[in-house]
C-alpha cells in the first residue's frame, strides 16, 4: 500500500530542519523526498511554496542534484509567544482579512496573509484542514469606496460637498459638512461632521452618498472641535445626541439572559451598578442616553429583559412589542 504523504506543515519544517543542518551544503533532492515521505512533484510545490510565502532564498544546485539556503533562514517564529498570545494574533489577523477588501486596507493583504501563514505553522495547522476560529462573514456594504478620499479629506482639514439620500427620501439633498470621522456601526459606514447648514453634528450612511458628487473644497468657517470617544460613550449605535441627556436605565434580566448580558454587556457597567444578582434575577442600572438603538437592542433580547425603569423607556418598548403583535394578528 502507497504509503499517505504526511500534512504539508510537516514536510516544510522537516525540509527547513535538514537545509539547516548541513551549514550551505546542497541537500540532495533523493533525501528530502525519503525524509518527506513524499513524491519528487510535492517536494518542488513544497520548495516553491517556501520560496512564494515565506520568502525563503533556496537554490537549486543541479551538479549536485540537492537544495540549499543561500542565506541563513529559519521558517519558525523568531518571537516567542504563549498559545495563548497565538491564538489572541491569530483573531486579530482573522479580523484585518474580514476588511481586506476596503481600499484603506488593501496595502495590509500581503502582511496579513504572511501573519496568517506564520500563525498557521506555529499551531502546527495545514491550510488545507478546517479552520478552528469561525468568524461570521461581513457583508460588503455599499459606500466602502468612499472611504479613502474620505480619510484624505479629513486629514487635509478640508470641507466636504456630497449628496445624499435617506432611506424613506425619493430624491438627493446636498450637504456641506466639515468632517469629523468615519464610524463603523452594525457592518455599515457613516460618515460623521459639522454640517454647515443646520450648524449641528450629523452621521451620514456611506452607502446612501452618490459617489460623483463627492467633492472637497476649502472654506473660512470653522467647525468646532470634536472628541469621539467621548462623545458616543453614553449611547448605543450612530445617532447624533447633542441635546440628550443620559439617564438612569434600570433592566431586570432573567438568570438565564443574564449568563449572555454578563459575559457580552451591549453597555459596560460597574460592579456597584448591580443591584440583585441572585439565581432569579439579574438587575442593573445603565447609565446612558435613550434612543432608537436602545429599543432595538432591548427588543432583541425578547422576554429575557424587561425594563424597569424610567418609565418613558418602559412606554416605549410596550409600544414597539404592541406593534410588532399587531402585525403578527393582520
């Protein structure tokens, strides 16, 4: 029986040891197919394979028939890391690829794939076998495009002229906006400034901009500054709040829905604002702005939360629950 040639990781990891040992000298072909336990054509895809991915100077001597470095190479990780440090790089660079595709990140494919290479080896995984982290796909939103004359526009400190249309609008209106940022929020982009006509802090989705009408232009008016972090740090999701104030929200959660709250808060939240944690409840006190996210986040939990307070908060998510009942009796 032809014996299985073995994983492809270990093939190059038992050709990088023997080129190693022998200080320069070729290695002949002969010896690595023994050692690989492989054939003469999977040898070379190997060999080439190194050379493409891991950038690694091996010549082939043919007097001798045999491989060699011709410069000092070593396919492991030069950096030690911890499983554990391996498999928090191997996320992140999972992560990077899911945006591969936006022009901002274009110039990172090569790198990242050489991170998801170098990662793959020191777990010891083939390409070929499954992938042992799932991340969900990220759809491709319209707008994606408009992200790099975006980013060079806020960094020149310029203006912007675009048109843009709301979901529930037949026609474009045009804005003057000085922008801020650029903001992800539920895989959707927006774009976040001073618009010049209202004097006000607005987001606009990326995907609802006509990108010919994007221009930029230089202007005397100043906009004021903006802190983002500080700003969205007391609201869910992409709405503008400037008149809003935050506000005491008290949530009692199921023990079960509470084991999902706890471990992926949808707001962060102190040890002291718990107010019971017992094997029939779990009570919090969010501190935060109320808006439309809010409902929805809350609504998607269903019967696993109930609010408890304030009590305009609990009037509204009656009425969407109401509603949505309503449709389900037509």
């Amino acid at each position: 029986m032809k014996k299985i040639s073995q994983p492809q990781f270990e093939r190059l990891q038992k050709i990088n040891t023997r080129l190693n040992q022998w200080g320069g000298k070729p290695v002949p072909t002969a010896e690595l197919m023994r050692l690989c336990e492989c054939s003469e054509k999977t040898l070379k895809n190997d060999i080439g394979y190194l050379r493409d991915t891991y950038n690694a100077k091996i010549y082939f001597d043919r007097k001798q028939k045999g491989y060699r470095y011709l410069d000092k190479f070593d396919l492991d990780v030069s950096v030690a890391l911890s499983e554990r440090e391996l498999a928090a790089l191997e996320a992140a660079v999972g992560t990077l690829a899911q945006f591969s595709h936006l022009a901002p990140f274009r110039e990172l494919r090569s790198a990242v794939s050489k991170l998801e290479q170098a990662v793959r080896f020191k777990f010891r995984q083939p390409a070929e076998q499954a992938e042992l982290l799932h991340f969900e796909n990220v759809p491709i939103i319209p707008g994606g495009e408009l992200i790099a004359p975006l980013l060079d526009i806020i960094r020149g400190g310029q203006w912007v002229r675009f048109q843009h249309r709301k979901f529930d609008a037949i026609h474009f209106n045009t804005y003057h906006l000085f922008p801020y940022i650029i903001k992800e929020h539920r895989n959707r982009w927006y774009l976040v400034g001073w618009e010049k006509t209202r004097q006000e802090i607005r987001a606009f989705g990326l995907e609802r901009i006509l990108d010919s009408s994007l221009m930029a232009f230089e202007s005397n008016e100043t906009a004021p500054a903006f802190a983002p972090k500080a700003y969205y740090e007391k609201s869910l999701g992409i709405a503008i709040y400037d008149k809003e104030a935050p506000e005491d929200v008290i949530l009692s959660f199921t023990s079960y829905q509470a084991n999902y709250f706890k471990t992926q808060p949808f707001y962060p939240y102190q040890q002291e604002d718990v107010l019971i944690d017992n094997e029939n409840e779990f009570r919090v006190k969010l501190h935060l702005i109320i808006n439309k996210e809010m409902v929805y986040e809350l609504a998607r939990l269903g019967a696993g939360v109930c609010v408890l307070a304030p009590e305009r908060l609990v009037r509204e998510m009656k009425e969407f629950h109401e509603a949505a009942l309503e449709r389900y009796k037509k």
